[in-house]
C-alpha cells in the first residue's frame, strides 16, 4: 500500500494492530507512546511526529521502505539525494 495521507497511516496502524490481537492500550505502551496519541493517529492525525510513528511501525513489526528506485532495487550503496543540499537551497533568499 502507497502511503499518502495521515489517513493512510492511520488505517495502516489501526489495521496491522487489530491483525495481531493488540489493543490501543498495549501497542502503546509497546511503541512507548500515550494511548490518546494512537487514537489520534489511527484517525490520521494530520502532524503527528514521523519519529513516533516510526517507534509504532517498529513495534507493530511493519518494514518501511522507501520507493527511491536505489533503494527499492536493493541498491545499498547507490547514494540517495542530499537532504542538506535540499534543506539548504531552501533557504537560500530567492
């Protein structure tokens, strides 16, 4: 499944969750996050932290992977795109 909304990721937590046996409670405490927090998510909390979303994936066993073609090729030393670059021609006044 592509993921492009926080509603995408919701369902994909809510999902995975109820497939193995966990309620909200318990996946919470696993990730290591508040179970107010994991039902904002399930329901596409749309600014939810992406390191606490990646502590959920972890404890739920989900693999992420990136679809950057290096990447989805198995590529491992193929050099992805230069994030500093990015951030830092942002920056720059135009």
């Amino acid at each position: 499944m592509q993921i492009r909304t926080p509603q995408d990721i919701g369902a994909i937590v809510r999902e995975s969750r109820q497939q193995a046996g966990l309620d909200q409670a318990e996946l919470a405490r696993r990730a290591g996050v508040s179970r107010q927090w994991l039902v904002e998510v399930e329901r596409g909390k749309p600014r939810a932290e992406i390191g606490l979303i990646l502590r959920v994936f972890n404890a739920l066993g989900l693999p992420l992977q990136s679809g950057y073609a290096p990447y989805a090729a198995g590529v491992a030393d193929a050099p992805g795109p230069d994030i500093d670059a990015i951030v830092d021609a942002a920056r720059q006044p135009r």
